[in-house]
C-alpha cells in the first residue's frame, strides 16, 4: 500500500511538471528557459534515486522489451528530433500507472502493462507519454516557471519514491502534503493532453498498430474510475480522461482504415512473467496452475512460461524442470514464436526434429531452470546456443555471465564479458559483473575502475569519480592501466562539474 501511494504521488507530482501550463508563445522552442541539456542532467539526476529504490526493475528482459517497443514508435514517427534521447524502464507497483520525467525517461507500472489488454492498448500509453516529450510540454511550462521551481518538485516526488521504512514512509506522507498545496497553483493544462492525444494516436498509427487500442484503454479506465471513485486508476488522476476526448480519439478513428493487430508474443510473454512476479509467490504458482488445469488460457505456451516463473519464485525447482519438457512439447506446434534451427536442451529435454520453436526469452528461462536443478552442463549448453542465435540479447548474457561466476569459472566469465563489453559498452550490469570477476582474482584496481563506470552509466558521476581515486589508490603498479584511469578520472570530473552547473 506504501508503494502504491509513493508512485501515485510521484507520477502526479510530475505529470503537473510537464503539462502543467498553457503553452505560450515561444516560436522555436530550443528558445526556453531550460536547455536540452539542463533537462536531460536533471531527469539523470531524479533517476539516480529512482534506480536506487527496490520499487526499480531491474530486469534486463522487461527492459529490453518496453526500450523495443519505444523505439519502434519512435523510429516510425517524424515527431522526435534525432537528438532526442529516451529511456523506458519499469516500476513493481500494481497500480496502473505511466509518468515521464525529464530528459526523455519513461516509467511505466507493472500493473498498467499487466491491465492493457492488447499491445495496441500498451503502444498507445507509449506514444501519448512520448507525445508530451516530443512537443517539449516540460520546456513550455518551464519557460512561465522558475527553474528552482521544477527542482524542488523533482527533490519531493523522488523523496517520497526513495522512503523504505514506515518512519520514513510518515515523514513522506508530511512531504507529500506540502507538495500538494504547491501542486495545487498550477493549471492542469487541457491543450497538452488533446495534443498529446492527437500527436501519440499519429506515433501509434505510424508504428503499425491499431489505434483503437488508444480509445480501449481510455476507456475502460474511465468505466473503472466511474464505478470505483475512491479507487481511480492513478492513470486517471494525473492524465484526467474526458468523454470529450475519447469522443475526439475515435472522431479521429472514423478516418483511419480498420486494422486488426496481433499481440507479439514478447508482449504477451513479458505480461506472463510480471503476473508470476506479483503476489504471495505460492498463491500465484496455483492461480497459474489452475488455469491450465482449466484450459483459461488464450496462448498454452504463455501461460506454462508464467507458470515456471511462478514456480521458481515458489523454489519448487524440480516441478519447474518437469514443466519445461510440456513447455517444450507445446512449443513445438506452436507457430507464433521464432524458430531455433536444430536446437537440442541437455539431456532431460531433447527435442529430435529438425527444428523447434522458442525465443530468447523461453531460452533463459531454460538455462534458469536448469542452473536451479544442478544441471550446470545443460545450463551452459543453453546459454552458448542461444547466445549463438541472440548474441546481443542481455538477459542471456548477464545470466551466462553470472552462472560462470557462480560456478568459480572466473577466466572464462571475464573473457567472455571482456569480449561483449567490446560490442556494447553502455551495459552498467556488465561493468558490474566485470567487477566481481576482478574481485575474485584479487585485482582492486580493475575493479574499481569498472565500477566507476557502471555508475556512470546510470547518470552517477560523484560514485564514478570516487571509484577511480579508490583505484588509484589501489595501484597494480601497471604503467597503461594507470594512466588510463588518471585520464579516465580527469573525463569524469569534468562531467560531474557540467552536471552540476546544469542542476543549479
């Protein structure tokens, strides 16, 4: 209930932020009182604490798939300028609930992605939220408030999602009352949700989906907001949805062809994974299990996916390897997931066709399983091939990475990590893994040097810079290495200074 509240308040606090006035008249926009970059430091600077937070999900997988589905969006649509950065990543909170902060990051409720009943429906949330974004709503309302202003509103909201103890949570709740009668002098503006309304139904028609899903969404909210007063969707308190504008979404439908869009199964599979992760872990394992006694599924596949998630959680590690072999056999005649060539799993699941059907995601769910019965060689085997057909597929690779290093193959883990980094260097969790390898072959310089740049991955270059003097200081006496962290430091200190003069 805590949660619920903290996320309530900060996404209100930071819709009012960016949509909070009427937009005057700026001409180019470039010309407001915040600068691009101003915002992008601040929106870094709000999500340093967000991250730090255990409501932040930190899953390779959803987070992969909401920056996918983003990015198709946005690649389809004219709107965003090349420059334009955008970050979507998810909150544990069953409350249904999206928010943009600052500098093009996106926060988007496990309970909203689990309530849309469509991927449409999940797009169309996207696009509105992108919509505010692209048409610079935070820079308008800026340009008629102070700066400091925005600052202390930022400051509250993170405050309040930060709290973790109840004594905490109390002071949070004194906080959230002082920023109500702050909140309660800005003008929730009309014109920045039609035109988020307008714009996002455009990204969302762009992008191939179907824009029904828009007035779908919308209005089911507004049904459970009409029958539930007290227990609104927080969607509906912080984006007010009028009849008027879901009457001008399907006015604006009327002229745009019928289009039927199938769900992909990454939706579909990401929506099975976040219920196995909500609730009483037992409880949920047999709410899954029910249902497929019953046959109150839609997708076989999905629903036994979920299932050994849920028995996972639940540690029943044994029943979770019998499920995988009926995944398997499932899978097999099921045409909507990709097609692994050739592909074999161990030695308890041996599929002998030529070909049988699984995606990344099935496939790391595999090697789980396996690691969490001892079946380490079949664990392996798992990662290498898949790793074969999704080489840039990160679930996989933190998972093989960390099996290694569980498994006291610390050269192996940290060539194979090394390698990786050379492909994709903007990996936190990679650096991260990168550091234990070295901790365990007693290298305190390297790892302190690939901390630095986790953290400075996540915006957090005061960690980053103490991280590199602690390197320094714990010299291996190598000659490159050192003058490469000296001029690694003397880089990062300048951005923490940049970063610093653009918060202030």
């Amino acid at each position: 209930m805590k949660l619920v509240c903290l996320i309530i308040v900060l996404s209100t606090w930071f819709s009012t932020i960016s949509f909070a006035h009427e937009l005057p008249e700026l001409g180019d926009v470039s010309q407001a009182s915040i600068t691009p970059h101003q915002e992008r430091q601040l929106g870094l600077s709000i999500m340093r604490q967000v991250r730090a937070d255990p409501s932040y999900m930190d899953d390779p997988e959803i987070a992969s798939y909401l920056s996918n589905l983003g990015h198709k969006l946005i690649a389809s649509s004219s709107e965003a300028s090349t420059n334009q950065l955008f970050e979507f990543f998810a909150i544990d909170n069953p409350a249904i609930n999206a928010f943009a902060l600052p500098g093009g990051f996106m926060g988007f409720n496990s309970g909203l992605i689990i309530a849309a009943q469509s991927e449409s429906e999940l797009a169309a949330v996207m696009s509105h939220e992108i919509a505010h974004v692209t048409q610079k709503h935070l820079a308008r309302m800026i340009a008629a408030q102070k700066y400091d202003l925005v600052k202390q509103l930022a400051t509250l909201a993170v405050a309040i999602v930060a709290s973790r103890a109840d004594a905490q949570a109390s002071q949070a709740v004194l906080v959230a009352s002082q920023a109500s009668m702050i909140q309660s002098k800005l003008d929730f503006t009309r014109n920045h949700e039609k035109e988020a309304d307008r714009i996002g139904l455009s990204i969302l028609l762009d992008a191939g989906f179907n824009p029904q899903g828009m007035a779908d969404f919308f209005e089911r909210l507004q049904r459970a907001g009409r029958f539930h007063e007290n227990g609104a969707p927080s969607y509906l308190r912080t984006h007010p949805i009028t009849y008027e504008r879901i009457a001008d979404i399907e006015n604006r439908m009327r002229k745009m062809p019928y289009r039927q869009v199938p769900d992909s199964i990454d939706f579909l599979l990401v929506r099975a994974k976040l219920r196995a992760m909500q609730g009483n872990a037992r409880n949920t394992m047999r709410q899954f299990k029910t249902r497929l006694a019953e046959k109150r599924y839609n997708n076989e596949a999905v629903e036994r996916y979920g299932y050994i998630h849920a028995l996972l959680r639940a540690k029943k590690y044994k029943q979770a390897n019998a499920e995988l072999a009926l995944l398997y056999q499932v899978l097999h005649n099921d045409s909507s997931i990709p097609v692994l060539t050739n592909h074999q799993l161990g030695k308890t699941v041996r599929i002998e066709s030529k070909s049988i059907i699984a995606g990344a995601m099935i496939e790391t769910l595999s090697a789980r399983v396996k690691l969490a019965n001892g079946e380490t060689t079949d664990a392996y085997n798992a990662y290498k091939t898949a790793l074969k057909i999704y080489p840039q597929y990160r679930a996989l690779i933190h998972g093989y990475a960390q099996a290694l290093i569980e498994n006291k193959q610390i050269d192996t883990a940290l060539e194979f990590i090394t390698q990786k980094l050379q492909l994709v260097q903007s990996d936190p969790q990679l650096f991260s893994l990168q550091a234990q390898c070295y901790e365990l072959l007693g290298d305190k310089m390297l790892k302190h040097r690939a901390l630095a740049e986790s953290y400075l991955l996540k915006g957090h270059y005061a960690g980053a810079v103490d991280q590199l003097k602690t390197a320094l200081q714990n010299s291996n006496g190598n000659f490159y290495q050192l003058s490469s962290v000296e001029a690694r430091l003397k880089h990062v200190e300048t951005l923490r200074e940049e970063a610093d003069k653009a918060e202030k």
